[in-house]
C-alpha cells in the first residue's frame, strides 16, 4: 500500500481522499510512476482561479479552454463570460471545476497505465 502523501503531498480535501483510494492496492513502484504522470496532467485549484479572474478584465473563457471545455470556452469568450454570471459562477465554484477535471486526468492516468503496466491498481492476492 502505497503512501499517498509521499507521493502528492499537494493533494488536499476530497482529492485527496479519491486519489488515496485509486493508488491503495499499487505498489511503491506503480504509486512513483502513477503519480509522477498525474501530477504533469493534474490542474491546481488555484490557477483556475486567477484564470477565472482574468475573465473580469477581458479575457473571459481562458479557464474552460484550460479544463479541456473549448465549447464552453469560445462561448465565454463571445458573451463576455455569459455576461460575466457565468464567471461569477465559476468564480464560486473553481475548487469544484479543478476537482473534476482532476478527477477525469486521474482514471485517464489509471487506464493508460494499466495498458502499459497490466494489473496496476487491482487487488492483490
């Protein structure tokens, strides 16, 4: 059982606990590899939230196109951020935006390296 924290010890809150639980059954090896690839893929809360406050000077958008939402980034950016409610929206929920996304990046990471690596993250016995 690998310690997380070793590993990430950037992670916090509910990310935490979800990336705890993915890398409970790799080894030390499989948890190094898994998290030195998630780590270049994963999005720090806080950078979408400067992204996001951009969007009240102008340059609306820039933190969907970062999270892998280009429709909903050229939207943003045509409608001034829907009118600036859609920032002030995801101004309240940017911890929210980078969790999922960071979510997504870490099955994505599981799978790719579950092909490369067969029976990386399954039970032992």
């Amino acid at each position: 059982m690998a310690n997380v924290l070793r590993h990430l010890p950037e992670l916090e809150g509910m990310e935490l606990g979800y990336i705890q639980g993915l890398m409970k059954n790799m080894d030390d090896d499989q948890a190094s590899l898994f998290a030195q690839v998630y780590r270049a893929r994963r999005k720090d809360s806080q950078m979408i939230l400067i992204l996001t406050l951009l969007g009240f000077f102008g340059f609306a958008g820039l933190h969907r196109f970062i999270l892998g939402q280009i429709g909903l980034g050229i939207l943003y950016i045509l409608t001034v951020g829907l009118c600036f409610i859609g920032t002030i929206v995801d101004l309240v929920n940017y911890k929210s935006l980078a969790y999922e996304y960071n979510i997504k990046m870490a099955h994505e990471t599981l799978a790719m390296l579950s092909t490369t690596y067969p029976g990386m993250g399954e039970e032992k016995s």
